[in-house]
C-alpha cells in the first residue's frame, strides 16, 4: 500500500504543473499597422522567372565562378535596379526524351515592362545558351501587383 499515496501524489502534482502551464498561457495577436497613404505605392510590374541549369550538355558542370561572372557582366548590367538570385535542384525532360536533373540557379527579375527589357532577358537567355552549351533556359513571365 505505500506505493498508492505516491502514486496518487505524483499524479496531483502532475495534474498541478500541467494546470499552472495551461494557465499561464497569454494569448498574443500580431498586427501589422497599415502603411500611411503617402508610403504605399501599389504599381503592376512584370515579373521574369529565368531557371539556369549548372549542367553542360555536352557534360561538365557551369563552376560557381563561371556562374558569378556570367551574373556579373551578362545579368546584373541589364538590371541594374535588382534582381534575386535563388540555388534550386530541377528536373526536366530534355528533347531526346531522357530525363535531366541538374543544380539550378532561379533569377526573379521584377521591372517596368519595355521592348528594350524583354530585349535585355532574350539578350542573356541566348548567351547562356551559347556560352554554356545549353538547350535552354526557361522563362516564366507574369503580371503582378508591387508595393514599395
């Protein structure tokens, strides 16, 4: 019998922690204060995707180096305003019918619409391709709504 009343002790006093946690909870709310009229700019922009495979056709790897110098004299010149540059892994279906998987760079490139841009991201598409044996770059375009 003297195993019951420390049972039964280490149970109220569970049962007491439990209740003083659960009580002791405080619900908070986070709120995001509206931004003054004079500070919010909504504009429509276009948006470009461009997905870089690191894969050589012809086999080898594009280097971080030879990717940072591409950026740097092909990309960044053309978009002067920004850009964002994400590492991803992709997977496509080349045109020989052969499954591909390769390391992959993203660039996001929001701007203005123009000829002269949507001539600028035609401009490095090419010269990846031709630069770095590739069959191609895709491009994903969209219409989207910014606030600065």
């Amino acid at each position: 019998m003297p195993t019951l009343p420390i049972t039964l002790n280490a149970l109220f006093l569970g049962s007491l922690l439990l209740t003083s946690s659960v009580g002791s909870l405080i619900k908070v709310n986070a709120q995001t204060p509206a931004a003054p009229a004079h500070l919010s700019r909504q504009n429509t922009f276009t948006k470009d995707e461009l997905y870089f495979g690191m894969s050589k056709r012809r086999g080898g790897m594009i280097s971080e180096a030879q990717w940072q110098q591409f950026l740097n004299s092909e990309i960044t010149p053309r978009f002067r305003d920004g850009l964002t540059v994400l590492d991803a892994y992709g997977q496509y279906l080349n045109s020989a019918g052969i499954l591909s998987r390769e390391k992959t760079k993203v660039v996001t490139l929001i701007y203005s619409p123009s000829p002269e841009k949507n001539q600028a991201i035609n401009e490095i598409i090419d010269t990846y391709k031709q630069k770095f044996q590739q069959e191609s770059v895709l491009r994903v375009t969209s219409i989207v709504q910014v606030t600065f």
